[in-house]
C-alpha cells in the first residue's frame, strides 16, 4: 500500500508552513498559513473565489486585456471580474514618498469614461526621473484647477526642477524659479505615456474597451501605477 502525499502551497505568499485549519460550511478542508496567517482552501467550488485567480485577473489587467477578455479566459462573469478589481484597487493607496526628488517631469495623457467626446479625462502626473517613480497623479480636466491639484499633492517634496511641455497651465502653477520648459526634457514621461496606453486596454486611443465609471478609471490607473513604482 501507497501513501501518497499532496504538499499543499499558499496561493497568497507561495508558502509552505500550512496547517489545516476546520472545514467549511460546504465541507471543504479549510487551511492556514503560518507565514502570512490567511486562511484558503485547496480547491474552490466558485473560481471567482480562489486567490490565484483573483491574482491572474489583476495580472492580465494590468498587461493589455479588457474585462471581456479576462471574464472569457478565466471562466468568470464580467460582474465577478470588475469585483475582483475594485477590491483590489480599494487596499492601494496612492503614491506617498518622502525626500527631495532634483528632476521630475509632469505631463498628462488623454482618456475619457463612457463617451470619448462628452466625457474627456486628463492623467495628469508626476515622474522623477533619476529615481523612475511615479510621485503623485490627479485625473481631471485638462485646465489650471487640476495642474494645481496634481502641484498640491507635491507640495511636501523637495524638487529640485520641474519639466513639462509648453502647456500654458503649467507656467501659471509651477514656480518659474523650478520651472523648465521643453519637448526635449520630457522625453521619459513621453515614453511611459506610451506604456499606459500599452498596458491598460482601456487607455489604447482606439478601442471599444473604455472604463464606464469615473470610480473605475481611477482604481485601474492607480493600480498600474502602484504596479510600475513596485518594480
């Protein structure tokens, strides 16, 4: 006679130190990890459930596929899908860094939300380039009132210079002591533009995938930001 044994892994931190842990109402082995402390079950009656597919739905989002495309491939409902995000999106927070910074380029990027002519939404941002982290962004409109709360959220930095295109709002918020103007010294942020649009389907200029509500633009931004100041 055989004993076979099964190692069980935590789908949250990859960890071996599990313990069973009771079972649940429906009867499944429920089980611990000693190394993070959260609770999972080795297999899952609704897949929506299960962590490694919640982590393969923030996976594929942040590298180019739609809703649709995530809700085929993975066998779940797009309501199942956009859940999985929001809460996801709700345990980041916002860029938050401390320290002087001596160049940071700003400069902002075009989407909308639900209709591409009545509802624009600028990305406005910023980058330090030494350090290639995103400091702060701020969507909105593309006039001085967001420039100035995009500048409100850097305020507890010390920056050494800021450089942006020759978009008049900047001139009007940013001090023109720290102030560069120029195509030339933007070149970085030009490119991460270009990832944003890259990576987040939503954000590709022409594509039927678009975010339907303010709250899920933002919470798709944030998280690719979070993901890019991560690496």
């Amino acid at each position: 006679m055989f004993e076979v044994l099964i190692q069980v892994c935590c789908p949250h931190c990859a960890g071996t130190n599990i313990k069973r842990n009771g079972l649940k109402v429906n009867g499944k082995q429920n089980y611990r990890c000693l190394d993070c402390l959260k609770q999972f079950q080795d297999r899952y009656c609704y897949r929506g459930a299960d962590p490694r597919i919640k982590k393969q739905v923030v996976e594929m989002t942040l590298h180019a596929s739609g809703i649709r495309d995530i809700s085929q491939v993975l066998g779940l409902c797009a309501s199942s899908v956009v859940d999985i995000l929001r809460r996801h999106a709700k345990k980041i927070k916002e860029p938050c860094f401390e320290g002087h910074f001596e160049a940071v380029e700003v400069d902002e990027f075009w989407s909308f939300v639900d209709q591409r002519k009545k509802q624009k939404r600028w990305c406005w941002y910023a980058w330090a380039r030494k350090e290639r982290k995103v400091l702060a962004f701020h969507i909105g409109k593309r006039n001085q009132s967001a420039c100035k709360a995009l500048h409100r959220k850097l305020k507890n930095l010390s920056i050494g210079q800021f450089y942006t295109d020759d978009y008049k709002a900047y001139s009007k918020v940013l001090p023109p002591e720290k102030h560069t103007i120029g195509k030339e010294h933007t070149t970085h942020i030009e490119r991460l533009n270009r990832d944003f649009r890259t990576h987040i389907k939503r954000l590709t200029r022409r594509t039927v995938c678009h975010s339907r509500t303010d709250q899920m633009h933002y919470s798709i931004i944030k998280m690719y930001i979070n993901h890019r100041n991560a690496a």
